[in-house]
C-alpha cells in the first residue's frame, strides 16, 4: 500500500493507504469517498484525529480502504470540501482526468446534500 496526504488547508491532513492495485482512475474515487466518509456525521471538525475503514467497490474490485483525518484547527466542512477539489485539480497528474471531473462533480454534490 502506498500512503497518499491529502492536504486540506494549512492545517488539516486527510491521509489515505491506498492499495498498490489502484490505477489512477482509482485514486478520484478513492479520495472522494475517503472525504465523503469523513464528513458523513458533521458539518465541521474540531482539532482531533478520525480514522476509519472504508469499503469501496470500483467495477469488479473491492477495497478496504484505511484513512486518517488530522484537523489543528476548527475547519467546516465547505473548506475541506473545496480542498479537496482544489488537490484534485492541482494534481492533474495523480488522477484520470474523466474520473477527476466526476469525483470533483460528487463532492459538490455531497456538499450539497449534506450543507446545503
């Protein structure tokens, strides 16, 4: 497994062992459900560590997904949200490009549903 940090703000860290199988259309869909989790119960975060496992289906492969979530510092869910699209824009690299634009896509929509 590789570790992937995902930073959302100066002050907050999503972190992701992301499993060696993972292509990088993989890796979009990884990120926002990692964030999508981390999010589910809250509107905002407090200093403190969340950890979790994250079941994943992509087409016929399953993932057991570990991730870490550190906030320092008190963060709603709008600037981790828009974080997380910014990572994923900023690193055209790391990530399929149609896979990009749906996880960017899922996340506005997640944010919506839950916030708006």
């Amino acid at each position: 497994m590789a570790t992937i940090t995902i930073k959302l703000g100066n002050e907050a860290d999503l972190i992701i062992d992301e499993p060696n199988s993972a292509s990088s259309g993989d890796r979009a869909i990884i990120v926002t459900s990692a964030i999508a989790q981390a999010f589910s119960d809250s509107t905002s975060l407090s200093p403190s560590t969340r950890t979790g496992f994250l079941p994943i289906t992509i087409g016929s492969k399953v993932f057991r997904i570990y991730y870490e979530l550190r906030v320092k510092r008190i963060m709603n869910a709008l600037t981790a949200y828009s974080e997380a699209i910014s990572h994923i824009e900023q690193n055209p690299h790391l990530y399929d490009q149609r896979l990009a634009r749906k996880a960017i896509e899922v996340l506005r929509e997640c944010y919506n549903d839950r916030l708006g």
